[in-house]
C-alpha cells in the first residue's frame, strides 16, 4: 500500500544488537522527529534521559530484571512523564502549582508514549531496531535515583535502539474485529476469534522455540491481570509528585 | 534523509477537514498499521470505537467542549484503555481479577497511545490529516455511557481523521537539548533557551492569528498546571474499575 504502512505493519522487538555505533546525527534525526508527535494541551510532558555509561547501563539492565540487551544496545533511553518542566513556568508567572490531578500524570505519560512512538517509527524507518523496556517500573525508585529524575517526573518506560542482529517473526496480534468496535463497545461475538487467535499464537511459540511452551495469548493476560502488578507503582508515583487527586 | 521520518516532522493537526470518505478498505489498513505498536507485556489493551452515527457524532462532539471537526472527519475514532478483555481470560483460567493496580492503568493507557500514535503515521503516509480529541476527558462518564464502556475500560482520548482541507504550518517544539538530557536530569541550563523558545512560539502565534494574543509556552502551560485539570477523572477512573492501587 504504502512504504511507511509496510514498515508500521513489519515491527517486531529487537532483542540482539550488534557492535555497531549510530552515525552521527542520527540519533538527534530520530528524537527530533519523535517529538513531532502531538502533545495534549501543548505540555510538551516528554524528557528523554539518554545513557550511555557502561556502569549506568549495567544498573538500569539490573533494575529491568536483568535484561541484558539494556547493556549491549547502541543506545539506550529512558522516556519519562516530565510536568516539572512546566510546574517552573508557574514559578515564572507566579502562579501556584497544582499539577498534581490524574490528568496531568496521564497527559505527561501519554505524551511521553506518543513521542516515543514516533521515535521509535523513525528508527525502524532508518533501519535500526527497537525494544521497548517496560522493566524499569520494577524498580522505578532506583531508576529514578540513578537518573536524578526530580519531583514531577517519572520513568514511563526504557527503549533500546540499535542496528539488529537478529530477525525474528512479526508477532501474530488479535484479530481487527476484536479491538475495533462500531458504534458502541460489543464484544459479545469475539471469544471464539480469541480461541482461535490462541492457536495461532500456540503455533507462533512452537516455532520460535522449537518446541513451544504451549502457552496462548489468552493465559498470558490471565496471568498477568490476576496477580499484583507493581504495586508499589502508586507509592512511588505520589513520592515523586504525581498525586493523583 | 528518509521519506518516512520527513513525514513525521511534518505533522501538525488538522481541525478542518473536506467532505471525503476514505476508499474501501483504508480504515483497516491504517488501523492494522497502528495495532502492530508495540504492546506492554502483550496485554494488547487498546480498544477502538469508531463513531460515525451523526447523533452520535454530534455528542461527543458537545462533551468534547463543542469542537465541531468531530463532527466533520470522515471518521472519528475513540482509543481505549482496555483491562476488561484480558480480565474475561480471567474468568477462563478461573483465576481471581486483580487487575486494577496503577501499573495496569499505566500499560492500558501507554498501549492506547502507541496504537493511536501508529495509526496517526499510518494515516498520515496516506495522505489524511488528523487531530486527537483528549476534550473527551472533559465528559468521560457521558462518553462512555454513550459509547456503552464496561467496567475495566475507560476512554483516553479521540481521533479525527480525515482529508484535510486546510494547510497550516508545522507547530514549533521546545530544543532537543531541553526535552534531551546525557545520564541525568538537568535543566540547570534550560531557561535562556526557553525563552527564545517563547518568542518563537509568540510569533508563530502572531503569524497564524494574523495579530495574535502574545501568548507564549511557557504562559500556556503555567496556567494548565496552576488549574485543577479535569478533577473528576479520578472519580470516573474508580468507577471505571481502575482502582489505583
């Protein structure tokens, strides 16, 4: 249809890099067009730590639950939700802050998300790959520490960049039907296209694996949503500003 | 330097739009374009409503604030966080739903952006322009009751989509080195270039309103940070079944 869709539609993780630096100015070619992305209310409610020493990296690697590709991809970034940047203006105007609504934090994160989408469209579009790196909320304080992230900003998630060393399969996603609706939210008629969006994603483990652990999508998000997710997320969320009033 | 990553420094929203439908089967392309984001832990927690009953239309576009493009796009769309879809995998592996931590919440929403993000290039690379509708925010419990949202989904913001029939110029963005930052946090040296940020932001005002209000970044978003930002979301959230713990 259309170069840019192949590439959107071609998107898999990146889980081993090679040895290989970015040429110069790409990285700032990417992040620039990264924050070409819309941003609610205008906040600009993204900052991007970029970390390159070696002791840091290996630290965020730890933080993320040990992830190795953190150490050894060309580039490593953190996006965070940032309403200090703006909570300074108040001072400026003599204003008194109260950035600390459920809407600013989810106003800043999902600038931070769209912003890192757009980045990580540029470096696909350039030939490198990507790993999003959710892992750093396991321990978002000593993230937060390592990076002296101050009050009013907060680690969304990490992101690898480098040029692949590896080509895995285009992960299957569910059916269309199911995640688009019309009208009104109806998902009366979608469990059987989940049962059989679970073979395929059964038959996509087999192959990767070679031998497969036989687990489908369905009993991954059971998982994931019957057990404490983060929980100390809120605690720390509040301790860096983020009230949630 | 690359036809794709032009694209995405050339974005700005489009709030006019013509009377042009999308050709059959352009929707879906896009939409499957946007769905192969990236999703954290394969939650895959993004739903799509696509509104396109003029009724309908016309509320949200009411509970948006009266922005009358939601009515006029050939589409609109209203992007979802969704726990609820995973929550019923639940129920079939007969394990208890405790999916209403914050971090939940944060991989919803954070999946609801990265698809919305994707579906914005995807759109845009086909020539459509597009403007996102976080108003809806304002009247989330009126939307949702309209568009008949469970419990475990709640909407984050709309999608306009459509051919534009305007041609405003690309919205300047704060420096790299203010929103980019080596190893740590610090904006230690950032005022100076936020101020000749303001100027340029004064007269891209000054130029689009062919007078304009002098009003700068840093005065817009001092004053979006001083005000209580939708304080219902909170509340609505809770009911929502995004409990925050």
């Amino acid at each position: 249809m259309n170069d840019t869709i192949d590439l959107l539609k071609s998107h898999r993780s990146i889980r081993k890099f090679k040895d290989q630096a970015l040429p110069d100015g790409l990285l700032a070619e990417i992040l620039g067009a990264g924050q070409s992305a819309a941003t609610s209310s205008f906040l600009q409610g993204a900052t991007v730590i970029r970390v390159s020493k070696p002791e840091s990296r290996a630290q965020l690697a730890a933080f993320a639950g040990n992830q190795p590709y953190v150490e050894k991809a060309a580039e490593f970034l953190v996006f965070c939700a940032d309403v200090r940047r703006a909570g300074n203006c108040c001072v400026k105007y003599e204003k008194a802050f109260a950035g600390d609504y459920t809407e600013h934090f989810i106003i800043a994160t999902v600038d931070a998300a769209l912003m890192a989408q757009n980045t990580v469209v540029a470096a696909e579009a350039a030939g490198l790959g990507i790993c999003y790196i959710g892992g750093l909320r396991n321990n978002p304080r000593q993230v937060s520490d390592l990076l002296q992230l101050p009050t009013g900003v907060y680690p969304v998630f990490g992101l690898c960049l480098g040029y692949p060393d590896q080509d895995p399969e285009v992960k299957p996603r569910l059916p269309l039907s199911v995640i688009v609706k019309e009208e009104v939210y109806d998902d009366s008629q979608d469990a059987a296209e989940i049962d059989a969006y679970d073979d395929r994603i059964r038959e996509y483990y087999r192959m990767r694996t070679g031998g497969g652990h036989g687990v489908c999508w369905s009993e991954q998000v059971a998982t994931l949503l019957s057990e404490k997710s983060r929980p100390h997320m809120r605690g720390f969320l509040a301790e860096q500003g983020f009230g949630m009033k």
